[in-house]
C-alpha cells in the first residue's frame, strides 16, 4: 500500500517542486514586454511578446536558468537570475511586473 501511495504522489511531490516560469516581465522604460504562460508540467509554454505595439505568440522551454524561445529557424536564449530578473536580448534585463 505505501508503494502504490508513492507511486501516486511522486509525481505531484516533483510538480510542487518545480519552479515554474509565470507572470510579465518588462524592460525598465516598458518598450517590451514578456508574458510567460506555463503548460502544466512548467518547464514549456507560450510567451507572449509586446515590443512598441507588436504582439507575437512565441513557444518556450526551461531548463535550469536557461530560457530558451523556440522561433522557426532560430532560438533565443535568455537567462533567469536569482534575484528574479531575466537577462534578455541585447543586454536587456527584464523585472517582474
């Protein structure tokens, strides 16, 4: 019985574990914005990309720190930091709104 029990909650212990990557981020003057939407393991998603007015839909996977957007024929890789911020493009670092 507390084998079938484990076998059962593991993986909600591993999903509660996961630091899941939710919520917008902006640049400091609000020229662009991310708005991550998780799927329900966590780890991929929709982000949905602001910039002066155009909006695009792009998928993206976490692995570690590492953020990675998954655009057709190319990936932009962007960085979590431990204080919560995004390091983006072009040097850009991103703060939860």
């Amino acid at each position: 019985m507390k084998r079938f029990m484990l076998i059962l909650l593991l993986p909600l212990m591993l999903w509660g574990c996961n630091h899941q990557l939710s919520g917008k981020y902006s640049d400091a003057i609000g020229a662009t914005s991310y708005e991550f939407k998780p799927d329900l393991l966590g780890t991929t998603g929709t982000v949905v990309q602001k910039t002066l007015g155009f909006e695009t839909q792009i998928k993206y996977e976490v692995s570690g720190d590492e953020i990675r957007l998954v655009m057709p024929g190319a990936h932009l890789l962007m960085q979590m930091n431990k204080n919560g911020t995004i390091d983006g493009p072009l040097g850009v670092t991103l703060r939860k709104e």
